[in-house]
C-alpha cells in the first residue's frame, strides 16, 4: 500500500539552528500538508501546498518556516532559526484530487527536539 | 470550523465490550466532511472513518459508526466489540468542502484504553 515517508525520525538540534524535516508524499498526489503535534496532544495544521505554492497557512507558520518541493517528490519543511518550542513531532501527509476520497494519508512523523 | 473539540480526554473500555468518543464542531457551513483518525503509539495517524455532511445516513465500517447529529454539530464514534488493538488516541477533524480552504481541523484527542 503506497505510503508517505519521513525523514529523518527524529533529529536534536541546537536552538538557533536551521533543520530541515522531508518528506516523501504519495506520487500521485496533488496535495501536501505539515502539522505538528506537541507533547502527543493537539494535532496544529502548519501549511498546506498545491500546484506548487502555499495554498494556505496557519498563525504558527511564521517567517521562520519555510516548505518546497524542489525536485518534484520531496516535500521539505525548513525551520531557519529553531527555537525550544518548536520542539514537536512534524506529521507531512498527502491527499490526491479525487473528489470521493478527501482522505489525508500521514507519515510516521519527524520528531524534532530543541535544546 | 472555528473548532473541533471532544468531550473526553481519556477513556476506557472492556475487551469485546463498546465505546463511544464524543466530538463536537463549531461551523456555519453547510457541508463539510468529518473524519476520526486512530494515532496509535507507533504515532502514525490512520483514518477510520469518514462523513460527509450532506449524508443522513451515518458511515459504518466494520466495527466503527459515527452518530452524526448536523444540527447538534456532534460527531461521536462507536466502537463495537472493542479489541486491544483500538487503544490508541483518536482525533475527529473536520474539512470544508469549500475551494481555497485546504485545511483540515483536528480536535484535541481522546485516549482511549482497552482492559483486557
């Protein structure tokens, strides 16, 4: 059954650091979101992506992210400066444009740890 | 939506006995679909079922049904003949159908754990 991979399962990094979190969606699918999950509770929708642009974005995704699609399967989400609180777990999930399905399909999660 | 939220943080059931998690939603559209999706402790979120707004007829799949009450704005989940396998977190979200809105709103979650 085609999934959505993530890498790299988890990553520690300093704060101020710049990290980079990928993503593999599903290949026939047109669109592509990232939430994240803070301490295993409230799942916080960050950005959503289609056609090649952000189609929408929450309050939380500031300047300080960023998503592309560089290369037409990879779907990366940079944090340039990170801070403690960025500390989470980072779900990409896909869905394809089927009209009956509206199904988000998510990867296993990049879990992100700030010191 | 302006929210999604559930009623119980955690709850419990008996093996082979049923449950149910309690949702609301807070919208003024018309139609919308709803989801529950299973996030077991591997972490992985898994759909379980789905609803559209414009259906009476509430979704069945295996052993989950919703009771999906619109004018209430309620979308509770049953779980029949509970196996050790549902504990899990469960999340209800929500989705308009409207274009250019592409998110999809989740609720706190519910923690349910099965005794065997």
């Amino acid at each position: 059954e085609p999934e959505v991979t993530q890498t790299p399962s988890h990553q520690v990094t300093q704060m101020g650091q710049e990290v980079i979190l990928r993503c593999v969606p599903i290949s026939n699918h047109l669109y592509f979101y990232w939430y994240r999950q803070i301490l295993g509770q409230k799942v916080e929708f960050l950005v959503s992506f289609y056609n090649n642009e952000i189609s929408e974005k929450s309050e939380i995704f500031d300047d300080q992210f960023s998503v592309e699609r560089p290369d037409g399967s990879n779907f990366t989400l940079k944090i340039r400066s990170t801070k403690l609180e960025d500390s989470a777990m980072y779900f990409c999930a896909s869905k394809d444009r089927g009209t009956g399905a509206n199904v988000l399909t998510f990867g296993a999660g990049s879990r992100l740890t700030v010191l | 939506a302006r929210a999604v939220t559930r009623s119980q943080p955690e709850m419990s059931v008996r093996e082979a006995e049923t449950v149910t998690l309690s949702c609301t939603y807070d919208t003024s559209e018309s139609d919308y679909y709803l989801f529950w999706y299973k996030q077991p402790p591997s972490r992985q979120m898994i759909l379980v079922i789905r609803q559209e707004a414009y259906k009476q007829q509430n979704a069945t799949e295996n052993r989950f049904s919703v009771n999906f009450q619109k004018a209430a704005k309620s979308f509770s989940l049953k779980i029949s003949d509970s196996q050790l396998g549902d504990a899990a977190m469960y999340f209800c979200a929500y989705r308009s159908t409207y274009s250019g809105t592409y998110k999809y709103i989740f609720g706190t979650g519910t923690r349910l754990k099965v005794l065997a």
